[in-house]
C-alpha cells in the first residue's frame, strides 16, 4: 500500500476533524471519505485512531505553518497576518463554513480512544499527548508570527504577546464564522490586527 494512501488518509482524517471533530471521526469514516481500502488502516496506523490524528494534526500545522513562513520571512508580519487570515477564509468558505481547525478542535474536546469509546471513558494520556501535539502546532505559528515581529525591530517580549494575540484571536473568529456562516468576522478581526500590529512597528 502505497504513501499516497497514508497521506490521503492523513489529509482526510484531518478534513473530518475540522468539520465534525475528534470523537465523531471515526476510522470507518476516514475509509469512507477517502476511498482508501479499509486494510490500509491496520499497515498505515498500526496504533489505530489515535496514530491518526495525531499524523493529521501534525499534517493540519504544517499546511498553515509552511506558508506562513515562507510570506513572513518574504514579506513582513502584515504579509504573513493577512496570508492566515486569507487561507482560513478559503478554508470557510470552500467548506460552506463547515469546516473549522482541526488544532483547536483536538484542543477543546476530551479524546475517546477506539478501545474505550463504547465505555464512553476518556484515554488520559492519549487525551495529554494530543494536547501537547496542539500545544506544539499553536507554539509554531506564533514562533512565526513573532520572530517576523523581532525582525521588523518589535521587542521580543512584544513580539511573543502580539504573536499570541493574532493566534488566539483568528482561531476564535474562525469559530464564530461558522457560527454566523459568513467571513465578516475575519475581515473584521483583520483590520483591527492590522493596526495593532502597523502601531507596533517601529517607525
């Protein structure tokens, strides 16, 4: 079975998060809305579900986190600002804004391994090494969006809070656009970071 086949699945797996969530994402699902072969979970995944998400939380950063840092490095935080707030806005509108991120998504939900998912009992430390994998991809971003800040002559202590500011705040309209199932949100968001972040370079 081919890679390509993993990483169908992992793409897959990761699309199903954003749209329904960790729990409701089941391995028969995942099959399902990739038309791989239901063998391929067992060679792929050996650790089942879990190795899954894991992979496709992985899989969700590096879509962001890869051209984030290729506009900032390129063209400047306000560059990269508007480039994350522009692929989340595709992302909302090509789903008809059912999908949201899958990061926040293993983030804010109580993990339910396979084994234990007819019990209802919560894995623990699956549930800790999911939310250190999301810590991980939250810490990456704005690694970016600070060190873009620092290079445009923002103190680093500045640069880590204005980071943060931006994560946070586009992970939280992302959710109210899906709510509202419009994009104004973001453009709202947008502007307002924009001047934040214009205020907080040097002139």
């Amino acid at each position: 079975m081919s890679s390509d086949t993993r990483a169908k699945m992992v793409a897959g797996a990761a699309d199903l998060v954003s749209r329904r969530g960790v729990n409701a994402t089941s391995l028969r699902e995942v099959v399902r809305h990739t038309g791989t072969p239901r063998g391929s979970i067992g060679h792929h995944f050996p650790r089942g579900k879990q190795q899954l998400i894991e992979d496709a939380l992985v899989f969700a950063g590096a879509q962001v986190s890869g051209p984030l840092e290729h506009l900032t490095r390129s063209r400047g935080a306000i560059a990269g600002l508007r480039a994350f707030i522009a692929l989340w806005r595709q992302t909302l509108q090509r789903s008809k804004f059912e999908a949201g991120c899958p990061v926040l998504a293993v983030a804010v939900e109580q993990y339910v391994n396979d084994a234990t998912e007819k019990d209802g009992e919560p894995d623990e430390a699956a549930q800790q090494h999911l939310l250190d994998l999301a810590d991980g991809v939250f810490a990456d971003w704005q690694r970016i969006m600070s060190t873009a800040l620092r290079q445009e002559g923002v103190a680093p202590a500045r640069a880590r809070r204005l980071a943060a500011l931006v994560i946070a705040s586009v992970e939280g309209t992302v959710a109210m656009c899906r709510a509202a199932r419009s994009a104004q949100p973001l453009d709202d968001v947008r502007q307002e970071l924009e001047l934040v972040l214009t205020a907080s370079l040097p002139k």
